[in-house]
C-alpha cells in the first residue's frame, strides 16, 4: 500500500471536504476488506439461524446450541468485565486497513485537560460520543487508536453496547475485543466501581434510526442516564464528536414511521442505507476526524445522589459544551455550512 497524501485542510466554500486525496489502493483494498468482513458476519449469522433450522440435529446440535451455551450461559463477559482484547484492537490488520479507509484520526491538539486526566493512574471519565451514524462501525476503528492517543485511559475503557449485538456470532467477539459491555446500568456501574472508564453513544439506536446523510443530528435532549451516573460515581464526562460519522452511508427515510415504531417498542433499528457504490456492507471513505472537548465536572452535593435539578443542570451544560465543539470546529474540518440539530 502507498501512502496516502493528505491534502489541505478545509476546502474555501466550507464543504465536507470528502474528496482530499487519498491513495486509490487504500481505498480499493479498503472496500474489498470491509466488504468481505461485513459479509462474512452476516454469512455467519445465516449459517446460524438457517442451519439450525434446516438441520437442527448437526448444525444446531453441535454448532448453534455449544456456541450460545458457552458464550449466554458460563462466560457471559459483556455483563462482567468485558473481554478487551488489545492488541487486536490496536493492531488486527482488518482494523489497520478500515482505519486507513476512513482516514479516521484522533484530532490534535487533545485539550490539555483530557491529557491530564490521561497522566493519572487512577483517573475516570465517561467519554460520550456523538453521532452514532447510520451504523456504528467507526467505533469498532476507534477502539484501537485510542489506545495511542490516551494510553493510559483507553487501557481501561469498555464501551457499553445493546445486548442484541452480544447475540450475533462474531459481532459478539468483535465487540468484545474491543472493548464492548452490555449497555445497562448495573454493568455501567460496575465498570466505574472496578476502576474503568466509559465510552457511550448516548444517542443510541433512536439517533440510528434518524441519521441522515449530509445533516448532523444528535438525540441527546432525552438522554440523561449517562449525565445521572456521572454524577452518581462523580466521574468527569467528555464529549467528544465525530466528523464524518453521518455521512459513512447514504441513508433513505422510507417507512421511517413504522422503523422508529420497531426502535420504541422491540428495540430493534433498521437502517435503510447504502455505502460505497451503493453496496450496503461497506461505508463510503469520508474522512472521520475524532474531536474531544473538555472534561465536565460532575460533582453534586450529596456524594452519589443527585438531585433531578442536578441532572438537569448538567445535562444543559454539556449539551451546550457539544454544540460548542461542534461549532468551534466545524469549519476547520470542512463542516462550516451545517448546523447540529439536536433534538
Ligand atoms: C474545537 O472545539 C473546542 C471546544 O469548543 C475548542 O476549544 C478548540 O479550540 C476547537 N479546535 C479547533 C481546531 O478549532
């Protein structure tokens, strides 16, 4: 593979700037990587789900039960301590090349805040993410180069996921290697009590579900849980977004009513999106620029309970605080013409 050549960094009419110059090998090999991956999760899933129904007596029996056996009833590592698995994280050469696919870096400098927090042996913090995007691949990438920009941190990161994706053979061990827990309370919690720090896409699937290719929206305004446990464990929170994140894949609001339904009631979002070349299991290669914004306090007056004016008092500051990093950065990175909905 060449290098790629980094161009300029902000085109002068303030648009995404999706067409910097990048090595035509990385992207090609990028997308066939990507694509082959992607299909051999669902591959694997089909062969699950189908083979257990065609043949329950071989695949079920010695595949399908053994498996679900196993990792749903003795391991159970996403309700405990996770299974981050470093240096897959840092160095699988599947991650190295999605990495280089989407250009995606941690943007310097990182406020020297977060640095300091990152040079005490026992610090905490509970990094919120925004935008989910269509389909939170990008996460998976950013696992391993958080390792290099906050060593000490990201060694005790996990990252709280929807249980659904615990259930779906290598998603599952995917997830876990880099760092996933099942996303509840009692597991968020155990994490800080052990010592861990957090990383949530507060958003969740309901920002999912209404992501939009070229707008860039956050679902924050309900979302308080991650504000309430910050406090109660008194643990900073810093936001943190993504650039290019909502544009990896064009995105349709066909049938969008009954999709946010599903969302509301069983959980389950469906994206309706497409990627590079209108394939649907490989992102498009916008640049992705990682920016953090300063650490919030998260002190309340009686250690461990706060009050409901607490919550909310906190939760205004750092929705302010996002919409600030968005703004103050928006234009460097080639996003000057877009606003953040936040809704
Ligand atoms: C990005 O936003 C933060 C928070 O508002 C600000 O402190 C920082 O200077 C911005 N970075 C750039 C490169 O403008």
């Amino acid at each position: 593979m060449t290098e790629s050549t980094t161009g300029t960094s902000a085109t002068s009419n303030g648009k995404p700037k999706l067409e910097e110059a990048q090595s035509t090998a990385d992207i090609l090999v990028g997308f066939v990587t990507m694509s082959i991956l992607f299909t051999i999760i669902i591959g694997v899933a089909l062969f699950f789900l189908i083979g257990s129904i065609q043949s329950p007596s071989k695949v079920g029996l010695f595949v399908v039960l053994p498996y679900y056996t196993y990792t749903m009833f003795l391991r159970r590592d996403e309700l405990k301590d996770g299974n981050h698995w470093h240096h897959f994280s840092q160095n699988f050469f599947v991650l190295n090349i999605f990495r280089r696919y989407l250009r995606l870096e941690i943007q310097k400098p990182i406020p020297p805040q977060v640095l300091a927090l990152d040079s005490q042996d026992k610090a905490q913090v509970l990094l919120a993410v925004f935008p989910h995007g269509s389909n939170s691949d990008y996460r998976v990438a950013m696992d391993g180069i958080l390792h290099e920009a906050l060593p000490i941190l990201a060694e005790k990161v996990r990252t709280l996921t929807a249980s659904s994706l615990f259930r779906v053979p290598l998603a599952r061990e995917i997830a876990l290697w880099t760092g996933c827990v099942d996303a509840s309370r009692k597991v968020a919690e155990r994490q800080f009590d052990q010592g861990r720090s957090i990383l949530v896409l507060p958003g969740g699937e309901q920002e999912q579900i209404r992501t939009q290719n070229g707008r860039e929206l956050v679902y924050v305004d309900k979302r308080k849980g991650f504000i309430k446990l910050a406090l109660r464990k008194n643990v900073p929170v810093v936001p943190v977004y993504v650039f290019g994140a909502s544009d990896l894949y064009h995105t349709s609001n066909a049938a969008f009513g009954l999709r946010l339904a599903l969302v509301k009631n069983l959980g389950v979002a469906i994206p309706l999106t497409a990627g590079k070349c209108g394939f649907p299991l490989c992102p498009v290669n916008v640049k992705t620029t990682i920016v953090f914004g300063t650490p919030i306090e998260m002190k309340c007056k009686e250690p461990g309970k706060p009050t409901d004016e607490e919550v909310q008092a906190k939760h205004k500051e750092f929705v302010m605080a996002l919409e600030k990093l968005f703004d103050d950065n928006k234009t460097a990175l080639g996003y000057g013409d877009r606003k953040l909905d936040i809704m």
